[in-house]
C-alpha cells in the first residue's frame, strides 16, 4: 500500500511539471496568447461576472457539489467505530424433554461496538472513489461555467452584429422608401413596368420584415442574459464595432502552438482527460474493494448483553456479558463471484486505459485541426480587413464625385450600403475568429485552476 501511494504522488508530481510546462506554451513563451472579447468590452465582463453568480446551471451543481462533499464524509465515517443497541421486551417460554417447562415476562439488551483495524485498503479505496466523484462535480462544474461563459460570449457579440445590421437596414429602408414615391410616380406614368414596381415594393417590405427579425432577436438576447446571468440592463446598446485582435501576434501565437501543441501531455488537464483519469482511478480503487472480499477482515469488537439464562440452581436468572477483542471475519467461498468480480474489473479498467489513449490522440488531432482553422480565417480576416480599408477610401473618392456632380446621389447611396454590408461581413468574421479562439482554449486549458 506503502508503495502504491508512493507511485500516486510521484504520478502528480510528473502531472504538474507537465501542467507547468504547458502553462508556459499556452500563454505564449514568445508571444502571448490573444485576449477574450471581455478584456475590450467592460459590459461584457461584468455580464459574465454576474452569470457566475446567477447562473440556474450552476446553482444546481453547487448543490450537487454539496450531495459530494456529504459522500466523502460518509465514507470517511468508516474510520469511526461503530455502536448498535437492541432491546426486547416481551414474553419467552421454553419448553423442555424431561424437564419442567418455563415461561417469563422480562426486558433483555445488547450493544455492540465495533471499530476497523485493517481492511486491505477497502476504506481508503471508498474514501478515494467518494474524493474522485467530488473531483468530477468539480470539473462538471467548471465545464458548465466554460459553457455558459461561451454562450454569453456568443451573445453578446450577436448583439453588436444586430446593431450593425439594424444601422445598415434602417438607412437602407429610408433608401427604399425614399425612393417609393419616385416608383409610385414612374409606375403610374408608364416608366417602370409592374414587374420592376413589385419588386421594389417587396424590397421594401422585405427591409421592414428585417428590422423587425433584428429587434426580436436582440429581444431574445436580452432575455437570455436575465436568464442565465440575472442581467436585466439593456446591454450593448451603444456598441456597433466587434474587437479585433492583433491579427499578427495572433499568427506568431497559433504557429507556436502548432509547433508545441503535439509534444505536450496538455490533454490529461483537458475536462474530457481529466474526466477519464478520474474514470481510471476510480476503477483501480473499485479493484482494491474487490479484493478486499475474500482477505480477513480485521476489526476491535466490544459487546455488552444482559438477559436471562437458566443455571442448575434457578430459571430465568438475569445474567450481564462482557466481551472485547478481536473480530475476524473471512469470506473463504462465495461460488466464485468474487473471482469474476475482479477479471470483470480488470477489463473494465483495460477499457479505460485504452480509450484515454485513444482520446489523447484524438484530442491532439482536434487540437491542431481547430489551430489550421484558426490561421486560416485569421489570414483571410486580414485580406478582407485590407478589402475593407480600401472600399472606405473609394467611397471617400465617391463622396467627392458626387460633390462634384460627375455621380448621381442615388449612385453614393448605393455604394454607402455596399461599404455597411461588407462591414457587418467583417465584424461577423473578427466575431467568428473570437470564438474560435474561445472554443481552443476551453480544448486545451487545464479544466481545474
């Protein structure tokens, strides 16, 4: 047992030269890692802040993480000894051959005390499985608080995509309704045919149906803040301008990652890692319990007991027992049941191992695949980025076209709307390459603090 535990904590010591080598990629030896939109956005942050409180998600975990704590000390209760009284009241009668029968109406008691001295590790192992169950509660909860964290994350910057979209669809149903009356006009006098007219007409109520879709939308976010956060400001109303991280550290930052992403045991601090090791270890201490069945058990005993015996001078005399020692208690033979016991643990525990393995590798891949992804957009971000730099200095030529006469107002206009759509497509991928980054670093970042 000596050993075992010894093997257990140069296990952890390993786990945490591990888990301090991967801190030191994760941030970024050379370059750090890119910010959460929070870290820009201060109405964000105190949302969040406030979902860690409110959140119906995690109240209830907190509640399970109590049922946990309340297992650990029932197992641990082991240690303890253990006191039982009986008593009886009531009428006995004996009958004997050859001899005179006797009855009487008495009051017997026993108690008994009964203390573990060696188990072959059995308490230990339930204390160890109730400690891993509190262990999981934890990581269930801090996956539940990932979740909700990303959810409002999502959200919120939803919301400032809809303020974008309303901005750009407002000013294009003023475009289209400006322009209503010159079709009612032109229509009317021949100039525009039906088929031009209800088109323009269905363009305009498609606009007023947009609006309303985006109102109702931000509507919904609202509710789901109140919901999950207890937030019941009207939050981002002002925010039209979705962060950007530095798209070039960004880019040092994910190569890095490639390069080291691979050649650390990061997974193993992953919910998913941590969750199987937690699997493996539990099933191992499920082992010790199965072993234990067929070993004597030792245990100090203590009994004390008063009730009536019969002596060779008198019947039904009250009689007082005191016993203490110790208690052996053996199972020899149960049919097997143990044997098969313990070989259906030991491939129930190969099984395990096998799958964390096959997990360590998948997570790897999944990893990696998420960072190609990530470098990807980023670079495409960084060419639409410059596209969009550029459509804002032609539309400024436009602008001085338009003074000038050499365009028509209508033609500005149109080109205006086209610089808003190409803005609401850029801020919904800087949205997008956010929460990718959020999605990475829930995979890789140790679960526990």
């Amino acid at each position: 047992m000596q050993t075992h535990r010894s093997e257990v904590r140069k296990i952890n010591i390993d786990k945490q030269i591990h888990l301090f080598v991967f801190f030191l990629i994760s941030i970024g030896i050379c370059h750090a890692a890119p910010t959460l939109p929070e870290k820009q956005l201060p109405e964000l942050e105190l949302i969040l802040e406030s979902a860690r409180i409110n959140a119906p998600d995690l109240i209830e975990q907190d509640l399970l993480e109590t049922e946990s704590d309340l297992r650990l000390k029932q197992a641990k209760s082991a240690y303890y000894p253990k006191l039982d009284v009986v008593t009886n009241f009531g009428y006995r009668k004996d009958f004997r051959q050859n001899a005179e029968d006797t009855d009487n109406l008495g009051f017997t008691y026993s108690a008994n005390l009964n203390r573990p001295l060696y188990y072959w590790g059995a308490i230990e192992a339930r204390i160890e499985q109730a400690r891993i169950d509190n262990d999981n509660n934890s990581l269930n909860y801090q996956n539940n608080l990932r979740a909700i964290e990303r959810r409002i994350r999502a959200d919120y910057l939803n919301l400032i995509l809809d303020n974008i979209a309303l901005e750009n669809e407002l000013k294009r149903k003023d475009l289209l309704e400006g322009r209503s009356l010159d079709d009612q006009i032109n229509y009317d006098a021949g100039k525009l045919s039906e088929r031009e007219y209800r088109d323009r007409q269905r363009a305009l109520a498609s606009s007023l149906l947009k609006i309303e879709q985006i109102q109702q939308s931000k509507k919904r976010i609202a509710e789901r803040f109140k919901f999950y956060a207890g937030w019941h400001s009207d939050a981002g109303k002002q925010i039209t301008t979705v962060p950007m991280v530095d798209l070039d550290q960004t880019e040092s930052w994910i190569l890095e990652q490639l390069n080291q992403i691979e050649q650390t045991a990061w997974f193993e601090f992953s919910y998913f890692g941590e969750s199987k090791l937690n699997d493996i270890q539990h099933q191992e201490e499920a082992i010790t319990l199965i072993e234990s069945k067929q070993k004597p058990l030792v245990s100090a005993s203590m009994s004390a007991s008063q009730n009536q015996t019969n002596t060779s001078s008198q019947n039904n005399v009250d009689t007082f027992s005191v016993f203490a020692g110790i208690q052996v208690s053996w199972n020899i033979f149960d049919g097997f049941q143990t044997k098969n016991e313990k070989i259906e643990a030991e491939a129930k525990l190969r099984r395990f191992k096998l799958q964390f393995d096959q997990l360590s590798k998948e997570l790897q891949l999944q990893a990696a695949e998420m960072l190609d992804q990530l470098l990807y957009d980023l670079r495409y971000l960084r060419i639409q980025s410059d596209s969009y730099v550029s459509e804002v200095e032609d539309l400024k030529l436009q602008k001085q076209d338009a003074d000038k006469g050499r365009i028509s107002e209508l033609t500005l206009q149109d080109a205006t709307l086209q610089l808003q759509i190409s803005r609401l497509s850029l801020n919904q991928n800087k949205a997008n390459l956010l929460l990718s980054l959020n999605d990475y670093f829930n995979l890789v970042k140790p679960i526990l603090p």
